[in-house]
C-alpha cells in the first residue's frame, strides 16, 4: 500500500513545519509549500491525497491556488481539501471554504489535524 500523500500549503513557516512533523510521524508522506504557485507545480506533479492550507493565501479573495482547486486544474477527483485558518470569520462563510471539504480554525493542535488526515484519507500505516 502506498503512504498517502499530503500538501501543505500555507504562508506561515511555522504552521508548516509542525503540521508536517506530526503528520510524517504518522506515516504519511508529506510535501510543503510556502506560496501559491509553488503548490500548484507539487500538486500537478505529486496528485496529493490531500491539501491542507490556509486559503486565500493572500488577503481577502480567491488566489491563484484556491481557483485552481475550483478549477479542478491541480487534483484528481480523490483528493481533499482542508483549510485551516486563523481568520476571524464564521468557518461557514470563510471565502476558501468554495474550494474545501472541511474548514479548521487556528490555533490548532497537530492532533486534531491528524485526526481529521485519518479520518478524510485513512491512516498510512493500516492495511
């Protein structure tokens, strides 16, 4: 069985780099991004199982990244999106929420994030 493949894309160095500790320490195999161009070029190449980021990436509206999703320009049918966020808006009416299955409010501890992983792709290490 391959380890699912997980994109992480958000501005936030810091963001990054903990998601990615917590969900490599599961089994997944993970990819980061720190812009929206950047993601876009790892997801036509890599087909992740999932996306976790932080859209929009800049400001208020849709960037390049979050129309591409909608676009369906960057994923196969199977892959999921979630966005996490530390915008202050009700999830419902985030304006990424168009291109996500499930919205994730900062601050946000790795566990839930790999509690939802699981629970949206499955876990690596299980048959």
């Amino acid at each position: 069985m391959d380890r699912p493949v997980i994109l992480i894309v958000d501005l936030d160095w810091d963001s990054r780099v903990i998601f990615r500790a917590a969900l490599e320490w599961r089994g997944y195999s993970v990819l980061d991004a720190g812009e929206p161009l950047q993601a876009i070029e790892l997801a036509r190449k890599h087909a992740p199982d999932l996306i976790i980021g932080d859209f929009p990436m800049h400001g208020v509206g849709k960037d390049p990244l979050t129309e591409a999703i909608l676009r369906d320009e960057v994923q196969p049918a199977r892959t999921r999106v979630v966005t996490v966020t530390a915008r202050p808006s009700e999830p419902d009416r985030y304006p990424g929420r168009e291109a996500a299955d499930l919205v994730l409010m900062k601050p946000l501890e790795p566990r839930r994030i790999l509690l939802e992983v699981e629970r949206l792709v499955g876990h690596p290490l299980r048959a």
